[in-house]
C-alpha cells in the first residue's frame, strides 16, 4: 500500500497478520486489476458501490472461465 500510496496513509495494525488502511482511489478497471492481482492478500471493504464493481469483474472473469 505504501508503494502504491506514500507513507502519508493511515495503516491501521488489526492482529498480527491484518491491517486496514483507508485511501481515496478512481474506482477504475486499473485499480481493479491492481487488486485483483494483490489475489486474496487484500480486500476491499468500503464504499459498497466498489466492493460490486469488483464482485462484477470477478464475476465475469469467473464466466469466461467455467467449464460447460
């Protein structure tokens, strides 16, 4: 998140393997794409209009690969 953010961001520690930090992004298909590459290492909790654009790709990108 630093890398992709600076230092300035608030980084919340949770336990030990968790933290949760918040930031003001362009829900975009690029930022999309840079989550879903980060693969299960992080998740997007809030606002909910970008947790369904996500559920979206997933779901599409699930589509174009299910077995028939």
């Amino acid at each position: 998140m630093i890398d992709r953010f600076g230092k300035d961001i608030p980084i919340i520690k949770m336990d030990a393997e968790y933290f949760k930090t918040v930031v003001e992004v362009a829900v975009s298909p690029q930022f999309l794409g840079w989550i879903a590459g980060l693969g299960d290492g992080v998740e997007i909790l809030a606002p909910e209009f970008a947790v369904e654009e996500m559920r979206g790709l997933v779901g599409k990108l699930r589509g174009m690969y299910e077995v028939e």
